[in-house]
C-alpha cells in the first residue's frame, strides 16, 4: 500500500494573460565565453529600455511598468541548443515607484530563433517560438493600491524575438497568471 494519499482529478486549468513585456537590447548579445569542455556558452543581452503594459483581461487586472533596464545571462546548454535566463530588470511604475523584476526561463534555438537572433528575419511568430519566462516581482513600500495582486500571483510567460525596422533585437512576451 501507498503511503502517499491519492491524488484528485487533474484540475481545469485556464492562463489568462494579464500583460505585454517589450524590452529593446542595446545591442544583439554579447559572447562572454564558449566552452566544448562543459558544453556551455554564455552570453549576455543587456536591455537598454522596456515596457509592462496591461493586456485587458476579464478580471479588470492592471499593470503598467516603464524606463525599464537591466541585464539577462543567456548560459546555452550546446548539445541541446537550449539557453536557461537569469534576468534582472529594474523599471517604475507610472507615479515613479521602484520595481526590481526578476525571472528565469527557456529559449529553445529553433529556427524561428535563430533567424531573428541571426537576422535572417525581422519578424517571427510567437507560436513558433519556444521563448518563456517566470517572472517574480519586488516592489518598494509606496506600490500603487492597483499593483498589489501581482505580488499574490505566479506567472509564466510565452514570448519571441523581433527586429525593428533599424535591426534593433526585441524581446515580447505575454504574461500569464494562472486559474
């Protein structure tokens, strides 16, 4: 006999997004080291400036971020082409409050990728793109009233990469919140 109680019936479960992330890297990433012996290689996007903007939702849930900043490690496993993020992202909310957002993550260096990363392309689309993020946020102690269910909630993000018309590198995610 188990001694682990039975577990329920798998749960409906609905992602409503809540919001947009778009960050513009101050230039494609930089290459900070490769290495056959471990089979890894890091590089490092640093973002010069972004915006959290509310994705009208059935639950009336609102977040707005701007002069958004910061840096992402991007370490790729080689044999798998997969790159795990590190994030860190600074910004402030419409009235000027501080915002420290942090997130892990996966980009899988499919094609639709690779040929943004590459310039190939300018524009990919999203449900080809293996781009995600859990973001978690840190706020100082004058957050809006209006903010405050985002420090209740887990959130994953799906995203992909894009180029402006000058060849600057974008990355957009959707931001869930699960129900």
């Amino acid at each position: 006999m188990s001694i682990l109680a039975k577990l329920p019936e798998i749960p409906s479960t609905k992602l409503i997004p809540v919001f947009t992330i778009n960050l513009k890297l101050k230039h494609d990433p930089l290459n900070i080291y490769s290495s056959n012996e471990s089979n890894n290689t890091l590089n490092l996007a640093i973002i010069e400036t972004g915006e959290i903007k509310t994705v009208k939702n059935e639950l009336g849930l609102q977040f707005e971020l701007n002069e958004i900043f910061g840096t992402d490690d991007l370490l790729i496993k080689n044999s798998i082409e997969t790159a795990s993020l590190d994030c860190k992202l600074y910004g402030k909310t419409p009235k000027g409050n501080s915002v420290f957002i942090h997130y892990g993550g996966k980009v899988q260096l499919n094609e639709e990728s690779v040929d943004i990363i590459s310039e190939k392309k300018r524009d990919s689309d999203i449900s080809k793109s293996y781009v995600t993020c859990n973001p978690t946020f840190k706020f100082d102690e004058n957050l809006e009233s209006e903010y405050k269910w985002i420090e209740k909630e887990n959130f994953i993000g799906r995203g992909r990469f894009v180029r402006d018309e000058n060849g600057s590198l974008y990355v957009q995610y959707y931001i869930y919140i699960i129900r």
